[in-house]
C-alpha cells in the first residue's frame, strides 16, 4: 500500500479567493502529486518539469488505488 505525506496544507486565499485543497506526494516517488481539482481527485507526475496526469478517481482513495495497482 502506498503511503501519502503532505506537500502542502489546505488554506484560505481571502475573501472571493476562497480556499485551496492540500497537496500530497507520494512517499518514495516524491515527483508523484494527489491533488483535488474541482470534484476529482488527480494523481500528476511532476518529473522533468512536467504535469502528466496519471490517473483520476472520485475520492483520494480511489487514485491511492490507482497508484498502488500501476506502481506495484
């Protein structure tokens, strides 16, 4: 099972900015990103300055198991 550590903290932008979500990574593949945007949730490689999305799901459990079934 993979393991998520936190990049970033959820926060509050001000008002008419409202809020952005927290940002994991990948614990041992620190160049994968699990974010939510909008309704989903994304899983992006962000190697070589890149933003390749590898998969998509419903809820951050849904793309951790995504993740564990391509990277095993």
């Amino acid at each position: 099972m993979l393991k998520l550590t936190k990049k970033s903290a959820a926060q509050w932008n001000g008002n008419g900015f409202g809020s952005s979500t927290a940002e994991w990574v990948v614990k041992g593949h620190e160049n994968i990103e699990v974010f939510q945007l909008g309704l989903y949730w994304i899983a992006a490689d962000t190697a070589h300055g890149m933003n390749r999305k590898i998969c998509r799901g419903d809820t951050k459990a849904d793309v951790v198991a995504q993740l564990t079934a391509e990277l095993a």
